[in-house]
C-alpha cells in the first residue's frame, strides 16, 4: 500500500477518531469511580460523626462498659486466633506422621 495524501488523512482521521472514544470511554469509567468515591466518603463521614458524637456522650460509666466490651471482643480473638493456631500445628503434625510412617513401611 502507498502513503499516499488519501492514505495519510484517513489514517489521521481514523487515530484521532481512536483517541476521541478512547478519551470519552476513560471520562465515564473516571465519572463513575468519582461518584463511587464520593458515597464511600459521604458514608465514612457520616460513621466519624456517629462515633464523634458517641465519644462526646460518654461518661465513666459509658467509658467501663465499652472498656468491658472491648476486653471481652479481644478475649474471642485471642481465642479464635489459637485455635487456628492449633489446628495448624495439629495438621503438620499429622502430616509429618503420615510422611514418617510411609518412609518406614518396607516396600515390597
């Protein structure tokens, strides 16, 4: 195929014509993570002030029955927590037995 002038403005026409979709097509995708962006935020503002205004209504008595809270929420992780823990090692314990017992029994 020649370069001819046809040629050369078609060509032209049909990258800018590229660029133009590929602009408008990047403009929607940013309107909508923008409008995504701004509800997340609008909703993390909204879950601040809850808890600013909780913090400002607190008294000694607020202050020990969420400390209480917060003690007993971290007990049921430690405990979740070892409890994976354990299962895991209980696991590569059997595995190793599984592995030791078929490297001792003899072959046949």
């Amino acid at each position: 195929m020649k370069l001819t002038a046809k040629n050369l403005k078609v060509i032209i026409v049909l990258l800018l014509i590229s660029f133009g979709v590929g602009v408008y097509l990047q403009d929607v995708q940013h309107q909508k993570s923008t409008e995504h962006a701004w509800k997340a935020n609008r909703y993390n503002l909204s879950r601040f002030n809850k808890i600013t205004e909780y913090s400002k209504k607190m008294n000694a008595t607020n202050w020990k029955t969420m400390r209480d809270s917060i003690n007993n929420q971290l007990d049921t992780l430690m405990i979740l927590r070892f409890r994976k823990e354990m299962d895991s090692m209980n696991a590569e314990d059997a595995q190793e037995a599984s592995l030791l017992l078929g490297a001792v029994t003899p072959n046949k």
